[in-house]
C-alpha cells in the first residue's frame, strides 16, 4: 500500500538506540515514496569511515561537528525525504532547532521504556559501541535511564511522538502517517 498524497512532507525520525528509527523510516519511505536518508550511514559515507571509527581516530567532538555539517547538508535538499537520526543528533549544537525550523517537515520521537529498550538492546550491545562495555542488563537498564532523562528535553521537542512498544514497523509507520 502506497500512500503518495503525503509524499510532500519530510519526516524526520528521532529517538533513543533502538527505537526503530532505520527500520520505521525504510517503511515509511516505502509507503510515501520518498527516498530514505539514514544520516549515520550518510556521515559514514561521507566520511569514507565508520562512526565508531570516526570517533576513535578523530574524537567525538569532531564527530558531533561533522554530525552537524551532515545534517544541515541533507536538510538544505529541495526534495522530500524521511530521515533518520542518530540518537544523539538531537542533543548537539543547535539540531533540534534546525531540525523543526525545515519547512514542511515533522519531527516524531519515536519514543519507548526504559525496560523495552534493555531488552531490544542487550542482545546487540556488542554491535553498539556505545554500550559495549556494559555488563549485564540492571547496568545497561541504569545507562539507558540516565540517557534517556538527560536526552529527554531534545526528544519532547518533536513536534510528534509515538510510542513504539509492543507494535511493528509498519504500525508505527501507518500512525506516524496518521498523526501529520
């Protein structure tokens, strides 16, 4: 099922590590029709390295400078797209400004519970450097919590949220769909 009138507006997708952000955009591109803008994979690209690379050789100031001058480029594109973040990209410099300043566009946290996202993560923790180290999932349950809480400010900025838990891709995508 396509849904081609919408195909007009940008969505830009936020929210914490797995979230859903790649999975729900690929969908909902599909369903607008819209080309899909992953920017992580895009500043690797970019970049000509992984993030995780990125930030061991170069530091992760110069990956938030360079997250930044990304972002902007790939909002500064005439055409519509869906777009999703980072977790983090909400947080630095002025994004989330120049995120909901990008004219008909809207902003959706895709939003869920500390305990949802331990469960989702800990299984790939070792994919994600981030939370590599963690031990156990009380440790990764504690790291989210205070992640989440200091994130929270940025996120609650979305213009949309949806909660994410106990649904698939394409029911979230269908209400992201719904609520713009």
């Amino acid at each position: 099922m396509k849904i081609e009138e919408k195909s007009q507006a940008n969505y830009i997708l936020l929210g914490y590590m797995g979230s859903g952000k790649s999975t729900v955009g690929q969908v909902l591109a599909s369903l607008t029709s819209l080309p899909f803008v992953d920017l992580d994979l895009y500043i690797e690209e970019q970049e000509g390295m992984s993030i995780s690379k990125i930030i061991d050789q170069k530091g992760v100031i110069y990956f938030r400078k360079q997250e930044f001058k990304h972002l902007e480029s790939v909002l500064k594109r005439k055409e519509s797209i869906v777009l999703s973040l980072g977790g983090g990209t909400p947080c630095y410099h002025n994004n989330m400004a120049l995120i909901n300043e990008k004219e008909q566009s809207v902003s959706v946290y895709l939003r869920a519970n500390v305990p949802f996202l331990t469960e989702r993560l800990f299984p790939e923790k070792s994919h994600r450097p981030l939370i590599a180290g963690t031990v156990n999932k009380d440790d990764l349950a504690e790291f989210i919590g205070k992640h989440l809480l200091e994130r929270s400010a940025f996120y609650s900025q979305a213009d949309r949220a949806v909660e994410i838990e106990n649904k698939t891709p394409q029911a979230i995508a269908l209400e992201i769909l719904d609520l713009t």
